[in-house]
C-alpha cells in the first residue's frame, strides 16, 4: 500500500501523532540492551564495555527509494539493515535503534505499521536481540527515515580503516554487484515510456529477478561476520555500501597502502550476475566493481587469518590506490554518490 491510496483508512493526518503511535509502538522490536524503552523523554540502553559504537543514517523519498518499487516493509528492513551493518564494520555488535520518521499527512497508518513490521523482522533476521527504543514522529511533505544505532564492542578494539598493512589479505563477506543490478532492472524495466516508475511492471519483475530484486529493496548483510573479522584480528574493515572500488579506496586511503584487487576472485560473482540478469551481462564488471548498496563486509586480515564467512579478493601493498591485477580498472561504475546520482525525481 502507498501513501494516499485509501481515503477511508486512518491517516498520520486524520488519527494524529499519539494514535499512529499507538499502532506502531506494539509492532517495533524490543532490544534486549534496553533498560528503558520508548515512553519517556529517553531510552536507557545498557553499555557493559563502556564505550558506545553510534551511526546515523537518512533514507529519503527520491535519492534514496522510490514508493514505486518500495513497499513500507522493504523501506523498514532497508533502513535496519544499512544501519546494523555500520556497527558490524566496526567489529561491533548491534544493540539498539531510534528511529525517526517524517511523513505525508495522507499517508495511511497501515503503512507505517508496515514500516514498522519491516523494522522487527530485519532485526530479527540480522540482529536478534536489537530493537527499537525511541525516536520521533513528524509530518512533512517528504517521507524520510532517520536511524540512529548503537552497539556494543564486547571490550574489543573498534576496527577502523586505517589498520591495513602491506602484506594483510583483502577478504569480503556478503555479495557484489547485485544490489546494484537490481536497481538497474527496476530503471530499465519498471518504468513507463516516459521513463517514470511505474508500480504496474513490478509484480513480473520482481517475479523474474527476485533474488537481485531483494538485494536491493531488502538487503540481508553479513552481521554477524563483523564480529568475527574482530575476533579473528582483522586490521581494517568497511561495509560496502558505495561499490568495491570506492570502498576499496577508503581503506587504502586512511591506511597508506595500494590495494590490489584479484580479477580471479570476481570471475565467479561476474559470471553469476550475467547469468541471473543477461540483460545485464556487459556490464557485469562494472556492477560488481561499482555498484553499491549489497553492504557486505570488506575487511583486512594478517596472512592465514582470514575467517569462514570471508573470501580473499584481493591484497594490500606499498603504495597508493587501487588496482585491478596490477592495472588501472579503467572506467567503471564510479559508486554510489546520492548528489551525482539522483535525477531530482521522487516516483
């Protein structure tokens, strides 16, 4: 269901803040780190190491997702599950959520029980044991969903990027390229002649291409695997959101090394996403080099250390940047930048 589409359900406009939240509180997920949850002016969450791993993220209507093709459900898991996989590239342990949302007064309170339902089964799908403790309600002409997480370091060291050392092996947990191949079925294909979405074409599309689909509307990050990268001594690590070359980059940056990706590693993932989306296939390298949004774990490991869950793609070296099997990758999908990259439609 969307916004606007029934006159006689309840609205966030007709039934007000206290009675959407009435409805929606029951179905958020309880988080065991809870002391106090929502109800007050603040929760309490429990912080037995001392220390607070904290991200914030906004998903906003047009740069971020498209009603078109998003159900509230798929906007509620998406925004949990980018969330909790910040906290995991930390090596840390997701705990808690608050969530604030701005909506359109017409938006139908069945939809934000949706969004709700979305919230509670990817944290239990992810991250059993997080929930919700608070945040804010708020009308506004454009929906958006800020989260803020927090998370435990269970007495470890928090894994940054700057870690890296010439020598480490460059291994990811979690898939490339397919988020990101979903988002160009959904451009190509669920739009109409004028190139606008169009809700009509999404039912035998999401038939067709479910799995590349899902990895764009409702990602499935490797949560738990952040935790095991720290324990197994991981000396960097990121989530992938913006693409493997960009992120890539990003370690190789704040940890002075040139990482060198393998083309060998990638064959298998380039193969698969040409065959799942044949359409697709002369530009498969470039999505699984370029495209973001999968929110796997790409991390850096000492020789031998490299964990289950993780596969080597790739080294780190003397020098700077990134390459591919020693060369400049050449011109690909650059990554995602939601400034360059929106067109300023909502949809």
């Amino acid at each position: 269901m969307q916004a606007g589409t029934d006159d006689e359900a309840p609205t966030l406009g007709s039934a007000g803040e206290r009675a959407a939240l009435r409805r929606i509180f029951p179905r958020l997920p309880d988080a065991d780190a809870a002391l106090l949850g929502p109800g007050d002016d603040a929760a309490v969450v429990a912080a037995p190491d001392g220390r607070v791993v904290i991200s914030t993220d906004l998903l906003v209507h047009g740069p971020d997702f498209r009603l078109a093709w998003s159900s509230f459900f798929d906007l509620g898991w998406k925004a949990a599950a980018t969330n909790l996989a910040d906290i995991a590239a930390m090596g840390a342990v997701p705990t808690a959520l608050v969530v604030a949302l701005a909506a359109p007064k017409p938006t139908p309170l069945a939809d934000l029980e949706a969004l709700a339902d979305g919230f509670r089964e990817a944290c239990a799908a992810l991250a059993p044991g997080v929930g919700v403790v608070g945040g804010d309600l708020s009308a506004s002409p454009t929906l958006t969903v800020a989260v803020t997480v927090f998370g435990d370091l269970e007495g470890r060291e928090a894994v940054l990027r700057s870690g890296g050392r010439p020598g480490d092996v460059l291994a990811l947990a979690g898939g490339l390229g397919r988020a990101a191949a979903g988002l160009a079925l959904l451009f190509g294909r669920a739009v109409d002649d004028q190139g606008n979405p169009d809700a009509g074409r999404m039912p035998g599309l999401r038939q067709e291409h479910a799995a590349l689909l899902d990895a764009q509307l409702t990602p499935r990050p490797p949560i738990p695997a952040g935790r095991v990268a720290a324990l197994a001594g991981a000396t960097a690590m990121l989530d992938v959101s913006d693409g493997l070359l960009l992120d890539a980059g990003r370690i190789a940056e704040a940890s002075g090394v040139r990482i060198d990706l393998a083309a060998d590693a990638l064959a298998a993932e380039t193969a698969a996403l040409a065959r799942e989306a044949p359409a697709l296939a002369d530009r498969a390298l470039a999505l699984v080099l370029g495209g973001g949004e999968d929110h796997g774990l790409l991390a850096a490991f000492p020789p031998g250390a490299v964990p289950e869950g993780f596969r080597p793609v790739g080294r780190l070296l003397d020098g700077t940047g990134v390459t591919l099997d020693g060369r400049d990758p050449g011109a690909v999908v650059p990554g995602w930048d939601s400034f360059a990259a929106w067109d300023g439609a909502a949809g």
